[in-house]
C-alpha cells in the first residue's frame, strides 16, 4: 500500500520505521505511532526512541510486542 508504514525489527532490541505519521505516546514502556491506516503499538521494558525524522525513526530496548490497532 502506498505510504503504509513499514516496520522493521530486528531481534527484540531495535526497530525501524518508516513512513509513521506521528507519535502518539511514548514512554519507557509505550511507545504508540499513528500510520497512515492504524496505529502501531510497541511494548517492554526500557524503550527509548533513538532518532526520529519527518520520514523514519529507530526504537531501541527490549520489544515485548508490536500490535498494530
């Protein structure tokens, strides 16, 4: 789908995504982005977000879950 996000994880300690709309929530536990379809949910422990840009941004810690609501 054109200008979906595009999640990309890498074991249980990074993730990359691109095309996010906005962040919706973020704390050390929550992170919540708006996409263009639905919100994409990522949960653990110690979550920090390491870089962000209009297009792209990088989560590290420990990813217990990634739901999509």
């Amino acid at each position: 789908m054109l200008g979906a996000a595009i999640v990309t994880v890498t074991g249980n300690r990074e993730a990359f995504i691109q095309n996010y709309k906005g962040i919706l929530e973020y704390n050390t536990q929550t992170i919540v982005l708006q996409g263009k379809n639905c919100k994409i949910c990522f949960e653990g422990k110690r979550l920090s977000i390491d870089y962000y840009t209009n297009e792209d941004m990088k989560i590290s810690g420990n990813i217990d879950a990634v739901r999509y609501l």
